[in-house]
C-alpha cells in the first residue's frame, strides 16, 4: 500500500529516524530542496536510500524551474534561465521559443534523472495580472493564455521524452494573486467568466498532463470560505469537472502559511477535498508524522493515477545535448531571473 503524501527530509542524508519513518509509512514520494542537494553523487546516494525504503516506484520530486526557482544549483549543477526567457524570445520568434522550451526542458530532465528524479514541478501555467504579487513573475511563461500554452506545452514534452513527469501549477491559476501564499492567504475575488476566458485557459489546454498542484488561495466566484486546495467544489467542479484534468493532483506545501490549523489538519482537509496527495517539504520529522497518520493510503483512482504517471514517463528519447546546451547559455546571457 502507498500512503498519500509526499514527504520531504531534514538534509542531505537520512537520518536513522527518517529511514525508520519512511519504512514504516511508505510514503509516495519525496520532494528534495536546496538543503539536500549538496552534488550529483549525493543527491543519488539520497535518492537510492529513500527508494530502498519506499520502493522502486516511490517518486522523488523537485522544484527546478530555473531562474529564481532551481533547487539544484551552481557550481554542481549548470543555472537555468527562468521561464519568462521564453517568453521574451517568443515575442520575436516563435517557432525559435518553443525549439527551445523544448530543448532546454530536455536538457534539464537528464540532469534530474541523472539523480534519479522523477518528477519536475513545472511548468506554472498560471497568467500573471499587472497588479499581482511579484510571487509568480518571471516563473510565468508568457502574460497571456496563448503564449503560456504553447511554451508551456514545449517543456512539458521536453521532460517527457527525458522520462520526467512534469506537474502544471498551480490549479486553478495564481496569477491574480495580491499575496504570497507562504506567507498569507491569498482572496482573489475576480468573476468566474473572467477567470474561465484567462486563467483557466492553460490548464484547460494541459489537462492531459500527468500530475498537478494545487494553490492555496481562495476565490469567492467559486467557493467563498475554502481555498483551491481544501475545497471539494473546486476540485470536483473546475479541477475535474471543466478542466477534465485526470492527473495525480497534490497539494501546494502543507506547511505554507496560507493555511491554518494542525498539519494533521490540513492535511485531512486537502484530503477530503480530493487531492490525491498530500504534499509537506520541511522536512519537520514530527510535523511528517501528524502528515502520515491523516493522510491516509492512495485511493483506487490515486492508484491509477500514479500508474499513468510512471507510464507516461516512458524511456529517455535521444537529442543533440550539445545543442540544447546551446540554446539553454544563449537564453542566461540575456535572460531575467
């Protein structure tokens, strides 16, 4: 049986408690951060010992966007340009953009599964407003729907064909959002035909994708009191009802300050809600605890879903690495962060 969540840890090695923890609960997964990558060879050493314990299939995630977002950095790791490089050069050219998207994507997805990571959470598909916090910025690909698919689209395959599972967030959109959700939560009360003709449109058009994340933020045209990640309405309504997405759907960190209560709490409520996954990455071991015993075990769609994730990954499809190295310096020496 594989519990529903996925957990972080402290470091860079797992404790004798942590290996304890994870044998015992089984988690799905583990997401790493800055604090556990320390060089290529450790961050498989990491990745192998939390497998021995959670099993082969156990997913090992990672927030490795580029610019301002990249967990795994300088020196052992070659920067990547942020998501509103693309953007930028799509104005100009966009058949040069999506190349690019797509080769850069590729790119980064050898250097995860070098690690033995199998999962990247890009790409955000989310629609920045001009008034917005500055929290999503240049992580967005573009202003505007359609240039947010087509780039979005591009990484996304790119980290397919390197056998990476990528995650759209943060559903429903947080592109409107005035506040930074680690930090408070986020009311965007902006009316439901405006959120469904700009917002809504990426994750509409990615809805195939095989995993995705929720935001922590409340919009009052959908559901007045729950924020995405702990509302049933809009989970089942716009997540899978109009969006049609069927992904493994995880929560936004638990442990954000966006939302309130116990950890054992909220993870119970994004639970109900109908997140598949329970994601929590301070890697807190008593916090990790309280996650495990609410979390509960994969139900029997939880189970496809993750099935379908690891099917959609497949095999590593050959290109020109030399090349995408290429494409991947030229947009860092012009690129924002």
């Amino acid at each position: 049986m594989t519990a529903a969540f996925i957990t972080g840890c402290a470091g860079v090695a797992l404790t004798n408690d942590e290996r304890s923890f994870i044998r015992d609960a089984h988690p799905a997964g583990l997401i790493l951060f800055t604090r556990n990558c320390e060089t290529p060879a450790q961050v498989r050493t990491l990745v192998d010992d939390f497998r021995s314990l959670a099993g082969d299939d156990a997913i090992v995630a990672v927030d490795q966007e580029g610019g301002r977002v990249q967990r795994m950095g300088p020196p052992a790791w070659p920067a990547y340009p942020a998501a509103a490089a693309f953007a930028d050069r799509y104005r100009t050219d966009r058949a040069s953009a999506v190349e690019a998207a797509f080769a850069v994507a590729r790119l980064c997805a050898d250097d995860l599964t070098a690690c033995g990571i199998s999962m990247n959470c890009v790409p955000v598909l989310d629609v920045p407003q001009a008034d917005a916090h500055e929290i999503i910025g240049t992580r967005a690909y573009g202003q505007d729907p359609e240039t947010i698919i087509a780039l979005a689209r591009a990484v996304s395959d790119g980290h397919l064909a390197g056998a990476v599972a990528p995650v759209a967030k943060h559903l429903p959109g947080h592109g409107r959002s005035k506040a930074d959700s680690h930090l408070a939560l986020p009311v965007v009360d902006t009316p439901y035909d405006e959120l469904a003709r700009t917002d809504f449109a990426p994750f509409v058009a990615l809805a195939d994708l095989p995993a995705g994340m929720t935001a922590h933020i409340v919009y009052t045209a959908l559901d007045e009191q729950e924020c995405a990640s702990t509302s049933a309405r809009i989970i089942s309504n716009i997540i899978r009802g109009q969006f049609g997405f069927d992904g493994l759907l995880m929560s936004d960190d638990l442990s954000m300050a966006a939302l309130t209560g116990s950890i054992a709490d909220r993870t119970a409520r994004v639970r109900r809600a109908g997140c598949d996954i329970a994601l929590h990455c301070n890697g807190r071991l008593d916090e990790m605890v309280e996650v495990a015993d609410a979390a509960g075990m994969l139900g029997e769609d939880g189970v496809r879903r993750l099935r379908d994730l690891h099917a959609a990954r497949g095999q590593p499809e050959p290109y020109d690495r030399a090349a995408a190295e290429r494409m991947r310096d030229a947009l860092l020496a012009s690129a924002p962060v």
